[in-house]
C-alpha cells in the first residue's frame, strides 16, 4: 500500500528524510489548513495541534506514494509522543490530496511558533548526523 505524508519539521528535509528511509522520495509543497506549528519544551523539533483559529496553516511537504516500510520507520522515529491522524492537505497547484500527519499530543509541552529557518541554521547538521541511517 502507498501512502502520503504531511511533514512540518525536521522531516521537510531531504537529507534527513533520506537519511531516515535509506532512500530519496518524491515530495511537493503543501499546506494544511486549521493546524499550528509548535516550538516544543526541551526539544529542537515541532509539535502540530488543531488551531483554535480557523485560518491557521502549517506550510509543510507532503512526501508522496511512502510504502508501508517506510510508514513503519517513521512510526519509530516519530515514537509515541505523536498520534498518527488522516487529514486533507492542499498542494501549491491547489489539489487535495489524503495525508498521514504526526500530530503533537502532549499539549504542555508547547510553546510558540516554531521557525523552520532556526533548525536549518543551528540544529539541523546535528540532527542528520544524530539521525543518520539507523530509522530510529
């Protein structure tokens, strides 16, 4: 079975999520509606949660056409601090298209906004050697 994936944090990279799967995977821009991003205590990578404001959206990728191994490695690598939801994603040539998301469920540990361009420039080298090919 194939299956889309709606990712928001370290996993928008293609280092990373190479890194991660062993292998490169088709990806396109997209955004979900009604979420936010959440920097996390203690933590380098987001958290997402339903958004209190209906116009709020996580910009993200969505990985397209993950078999089911590589489902099961991002299930380990996400861990149980994650719940894994179906949501609609919307692409930047604006079809829809069904997603697997990694929502955030422990709602204390949220802080504010999460920003992309930070991880890039002080925690993502690090993050793709502490990650590098072992799928946990």
């Amino acid at each position: 079975m194939k299956h889309n994936v709606f990712t928001y944090g370290s996993l928008m990279f293609d280092d990373i999520m190479q890194n991660l799967l062993g292998k490169p995977a088709t990806k396109i821009p997209a955004v979900l509606q009604g979420w936010m991003r959440h920097a996390l205590k203690d933590r380098t990578y987001p958290g997402a949660v339903p958004a209190t404001d209906p116009n709020a959206k996580i910009d993200g990728i969505l990985w397209l056409s993950l078999t089911d191994q590589d489902l099961a490695i991002l299930d380990r690598f996400e861990g149980n601090e994650y719940d894994k939801l179906q949501v609609e994603v919307l692409s930047a040539a604006g079809q829809t298209y069904p997603a697997l998301l990694y929502a955030w469920k422990d709602t204390s540990a949220l802080l504010g906004e999460w920003d992309v361009a930070e991880f890039d420039r002080l925690h993502r080298q690090s993050f793709v050697e502490q990650h590098s090919g072992n799928g946990e």
